[in-house]
C-alpha cells in the first residue's frame, strides 16, 4: 500500500509542477515533497522502469518546451514566459534523472 501512496503522491506533484502559474515558494515546495516521495520508494527494482517512465516523460516535455521557446520570437513577453517554463521543465527533469540514477546505483551496489 505504501508504494501505491508513494507513486500517487509523485503523479500528483508532477501534475502540479506542470502548471506555468506557480509562485517560486510553492514549486519549491512541491520540488521538495516530489523528492521526499521518491525517496520513499526506497531500493526495489520494480521501481526503476516507474523511474525510467518519468524520466522519458519530463524528456519528453523539456523537448516540446524547447521547440515551443524557439518557436517564439526573441525579446518578445512569449518567448520570455517559454524560457522560465523550459528551465523549470528541466529542473524538474534533472530531479527526476539524479533519483533515477541513484535508484540504478543502489540496485547495482546490493550484494547478490
């Protein structure tokens, strides 16, 4: 039960880091509690292909956020608002890519 809780929590943080409006201190917080919940699923192996679709999935939308930016205009508000958006896509990413290869090291170092 306790994976199950763990894997809703992190859908619903990363749904809610999609959302462009977030104040700097609710993502930060939200950033925060991701962490914690991936941190919680701990060292088993089932949860490392859950890890790999996330990662693909944040992939995934740091490419659409970079075409979307570099759609834009330079200089104008639009492009402005796509780059803030693609640095949080990415910093997003990067936290899920770091748990990913924690997970893979900690599978990798247990004795056999």
């Amino acid at each position: 039960m306790h994976r199950y809780v763990a894997r809703a929590n992190v859908d619903h943080y990363l749904e809610i880091l999609k959302d462009t409006n977030l104040t700097t201190q609710r993502r930060s917080t939200t950033i925060a509690l991701l962490i914690a919940e991936l941190d919680k699923l701990g060292e088993d192996g089932e949860h490392l292909e859950f890890a790999e679709t996330k990662v693909a999935g944040s992939r995934q939308l740091v490419a659409q956020a970079a075409s979307r930016r570099d759609s834009l205009a330079l200089g104008t508000s639009e492009r402005e608002d796509a780059e803030r958006r693609l640095i949080h896509l990415e910093n997003v990413h990067t936290v899920l890519d770091d748990f990913c290869h924690r997970l893979r090291h900690r599978i990798g170092s247990r004795p056999a």
